[in-house]
C-alpha cells in the first residue's frame, strides 16, 4: 500500500477571468475553460502565501486563482461550512467571491507557517502570526465571555506544549473544515492498493490541497536555518546557507565580494605597509653598498 502524494493530484476549482468592484468574475460552467484541472506544483501553498507580502495584493490574488483556481471560502475566509462552535455549529453562508476573503485565508495559512516553523526551531512564535490565527480560527464564533478574556489575560506564559497542542487543534479543525478526507483506491500504474488525501469527489478541491500542503510542510521539516542573505529560515541540504530564493545567486555575489576583497587588499595597501616596504628596501641598499666597500 502507498501514500499518493498531494502534487501527484489534480486541482478541481473554478477560473476567475476578471476582477469587478473586488470580486472575482467567473465563466458560465458549459464553457470547458471554466473549471481548472491541472497537476497541484509542490510549491503552491508558497505561491498562495505569496499573495500576502505583494505590493499589489489584489492583483496577486487574481493572477493566483486564474492560474490555480480559486478555493471555495465563505464571507469568513474558510472554507465553505467551517465550524462555529465546539458545539457542532456549522456556517451557512454561501460561497463568497471577494478578494478580500481569499487573501484572509491566505493570512491564515501563511500564520499558520510562519508558527509551524517557529515551534519547530523551539520557538514559541511571533506574537502578530499568533493574533493573526486566533483571529482567523474564531471567525463566525460567537464573542467570549468576559471571565474567559480576563482568565485569558491573566494567564501565565504559554509554554512550548501548549502552543503545539494549540496550533495542533487549529490545523485539526482546518483540516475539517477543508474536507480533507482519505480515498481508498487501486492504483492501476503500481499494481497496489493507495490512500489518496482530497475532497469528496464532485467538489472544489483547491482548499484541501492547500491545508494538506500546510500539514506535509510543518510535519515534514527538518531543521531550520537562517538564510545567510535574507531573513528566511529554510530546512538546509548538506552545508546549504542559502535558502531557495536566493540560492545560487547570492552565493556567487557573496564569492564576488570575497575576490574583490581580496584584490583591494593586494592592491592597496596600508599606510603603515608602505612604510615598513620602504624601510626594508633602504636598509638592505645600504647593506648592498658596505658589501661593496
């Protein structure tokens, strides 16, 4: 028996092909063009993030969903039925097509990273990630009462274990809320029974995919290392300090500078290098000339 991975499955979402008043425009369903089914790249939970830190955020959004899709979310920024309560409570609204909610859930996946890869370093998180993914999480909920916000605030220092548990119960709850459910099924290529991880058949998948992405890269990190040109952590390769994105470019500029450092320093050089040359060469003159004395 075999694990499909994600990037092995196909992308079931619907194209956007404009943008009107902050919404996206959708083709009529009978035209083929509509619905997008195309392999997931193992670097499409990255692309979606990405929308968040572009200068031009909404025109991100639509490049994204016209080229992937766009995920079923609500007025909410979830996905489409999200939980509401512990109780079971389930949202009712019906699909939203605002950018603005498809960038909210791409805040809360990129909250979600940017945790996962913090406690993985044995770190508790940035406070703002934090914020960013209680507020997304409780979206819909009804307000607390006001003896849970003071016991909340009065709190001592949340440790470790707990932010694991805490981040543990978000991404359970997503995972849920996405549909993300297992396919049993013969794979016919292998020869051999396979468990495939999607969305019921018949549904937007792009959603599942990218909260089973968020779970693969969290799980599956090793450990992490500061990029020596950028402030990105990335799981190293041997004795890679260049994450990714900056690669073999910054290495070379880093190799640039190096030589242009050293030539500087054999072209140039100080002062007192000078002097001391000059002194030696007058003394072994004058030494020359009692030789030949």
């Amino acid at each position: 028996m075999s694990v499909v991975a994600p990037t092995s499955g196909l992308i079931f979402a619907p194209r956007p092909v404009a943008v009107n008043s902050g919404h996206f425009v959708f083709e009529s369903k009978d035209n083929p063009r509509a619905i997008i089914k195309r392999k997931a790249p193992g670097d499409l939970l990255k692309r979606f993030c990405s929308i968040v830190d572009s200068g031009d955020s909404d025109r991100a959004a639509f490049r994204f969903a016209h080229a992937w899709g766009a995920a079923a979310l609500c007025d909410h920024g979830l996905p489409i039925g999200h939980a509401m309560s512990n109780k079971g409570e389930k949202c009712k609204s019906s699909e939203s097509r605002a950018i603005e909610h498809c960038k909210a859930f791409a805040v809360y996946l990129q909250a979600l990273r940017n945790i996962g890869k913090a406690l993985n370093r044995g770190e508790k998180g940035d406070a703002v990630d934090w914020r960013l993914a209680e507020e997304s999480f409780s979206a819909g909920w009804p307000p607390k009462p006001k003896w849970m916000v003071d016991a909340e605030a009065s709190a001592p220092a949340k440790t470790l274990a707990y932010l694991r548990t805490r981040l543990q119960g978000m991404i359970g709850n997503l995972t849920i809320d996405a549909r993300l459910v297992p396919r049993f099924s013969w794979d016919m290529r292998s020869a051999r029974w396979s468990i495939e991880l999607d969305s019921p058949r018949g549904e937007f998948n792009l959603a599942a995919i990218l909260v089973l992405h968020l779970i693969l890269e969290i799980a599956a990190a090793k450990k992490q290392r500061r990029c020596a040109a950028c402030p990105l952590w990335f799981p190293p390769t041997g004795r890679q300090i260049y994450c990714p994105s900056c690669g073999r470019r910054a290495a070379m500029r880093a190799a640039w500078r190096r030589q242009q450092d050293g030539t500087a320093k054999r072209r140039s050089p100080t002062v007192a290098d000078s002097v001391a040359a000059r002194v030696r060469k007058r003394g072994k003159t004058r030494s020359f000339r009692r030789k030949r004395m």
